[in-house]
C-alpha cells in the first residue's frame, strides 16, 4: 500500500464503491440498455462514488486520527489530507462530466445522489437526519441506472422504494462498528440515537422490507414474472430473509462488526441479481 493510487484508492472506501457501481450496472444491463450505455453508467457511478468515499476520509481525517483508525490511510499519515482533498473534487468533477452523457434525467438524478452523499460527508452525519442522504441516494440509485439514455424510462415505483429502503440498513450497519469512536468524536446521527440494538434490528427488519418490496414488483402489475422467474424471485427472497435472521441475531448476541454491513451488501447484490436472471420488469 505504498504507492500514492493505492493510497488513494484505500481512502475511497473501495468495498461500498465497487458494490454500488455492480448495483447500478447490473440494473442497466437488466432493463436492456446497450453495452455502451451500462458501462457509462457504471463509469459514472463509481466515479461518483470514489468522489464521496474521498471527501468522507479527508473531512474526517483528524476524526479518524483521534481515535486512531488504522485502516485510514490519511489518519495514519500515509497520505496527505491535501491530497485525498484534491482527488475528492477531481473525481467529483469526473462525474460531473460523465452524468452530462447520461441524459437529463439520469444526469439530474446522479447529481443528487452525489450530492447527497457529499452532504452526508460535510455534516448531516452528526444530526438524526445522518439517514436521508442514504434513502436519498440508494432511492434514486435505480432512476440513474434505468433512466440513462435517450428513452429516459423511469423505474417501477416500486424499486425506488427498494433502494430508498436498502438506503436504511447500510447506513444502519455501516454505523454500528464504530459507535464508541463516534461518540468520542462528537457523532451522533439516526443510528447512534437508537442506539446499537435497536438501530441494528431497524437495519436488518428494513433489509426484510426491501426483499418483501422487489417479491411484490416481480409478481404483480401489468408484466408479471413467470415460470422459472418466480422460482428465482421467491428463493432470493427468502435468502435475503435468512441472511438478516442471522444479522439481527449477532446484533444481540455479539459486538458490532463488519459483518453486519457485509450481511446487507450480499443480500442487495443477490436481489439485483435475481432481479437480472429472473427478467423482471424494472421500468415503470
């Protein structure tokens, strides 16, 4: 981890940005979209992503340095906060540009989500609305991936409403490890005022919500999945049912570890990807 890219890629929260860019390309390839287009997505995605995940080690640095994360890479002085600074904005005006190819509406909506996150980053994490930037972006993660393009299709309402809701159980279970450093440091957004029981039993219940949420969309409205389809539908679901059975009981029975933001980034990506191979209409 010596070289400054890697440095700065370790500062990027790589794992949440990779998530997020498979989560958004998997749905444009899914609703059709040529080869062209899901791979501007996802280049606009992550680097959206990249910009946020920056911004969030740069402004925290000292935080980070205070109670001594050594997973930080700027915390521990391997990086400057200067530089972190400086490829937070780059890449936050990469994505800029790219969103501008995306179409209108697609463009708009990753703007927001961009913006949303940023905000996270420069202090909506230490207020009760420390969730809304999550339900905000995860909420129109499926309207930048759907939407891209000259057609500018709108997803289904129904899996805005799955994003805005998986948007609660990461930040919920991204927060939990890290409640005493938080509140060492002067944070205390939705997660630390529930408290770590509650709020992860918030995470995993939402998680559930989310899974009950894209069962419904594939097996009503107007093109239903069939056959083999609903087959994969009910079996995701309940893989993502059993996956938070199991968060929810290491939230009460152990201390908090990444293995509770792990449990919800495996269900997401095994719900997008039923979502692909089961050929569920994702357009409103």
């Amino acid at each position: 981890m010596s070289s400054p890219v890697r440095l700065l890629l370790a500062s990027s929260h790589p794992g949440p940005t990779v998530t997020v860019t498979v989560l958004a390309a998997v749905i444009a390839a899914a609703v059709g979209h040529p080869v062209g287009l899901v791979v501007l997505v996802a280049l606009t995605v992550v680097a959206g992503q990249l910009s946020i995940g920056l911004a969030n080690d740069w402004i925290d640095a000292d935080r980070d340095r205070a109670v001594g994360r050594s997973d930080k890479p700027v915390a521990q002085g391997l990086v400057s906060k200067r530089a972190v600074r400086t490829a937070a904005f780059g890449t936050a005006a990469v994505a800029v540009v790219l969103s501008l190819f995306l179409g209108p509406v697609a463009a708009v909506a990753h703007l927001v989500l961009v913006g949303a996150g940023w905000a996270y980053d420069a202090g909506l994490k230490r207020s009760v609305w420390s969730v809304a930037p999550f339900v905000v972006a995860f909420g129109l993660l499926p309207v930048v991936a759907v939407s891209a393009g000259p057609q500018a299709q709108l997803p289904a309402v129904w899996a805005i409403a799955t994003g805005a809701v998986f948007g609660v159980a990461i930040h919920c279970t991204n927060v939990l490890p890290d409640l005493v450093d938080d509140a060492a440091t002067g944070v205390r957004g939705f997660p630390h005022r529930l408290g770590l029981h509650a709020a992860g039993v918030v995470a995993f219940g939402a998680l559930v919500v989310a899974a009950g949420l894209v069962l419904f969309g594939q097996l009503t409205g107007d093109d239903p999945v069939s056959g083999p389809g609903v087959v994969l539908a009910v079996v995701g679901t309940v893989a993502v049912v059993v996956l938070a059975a199991v968060g929810i009981r290491l939230v009460l029975t152990g201390p908090p570890t990444r293995t509770l933001f792990r449990l919800v980034i495996a269900s997401s990506l095994v719900l997008v990807v039923e979502l692909g191979l089961a050929g569920a209409r994702l357009v409103a």
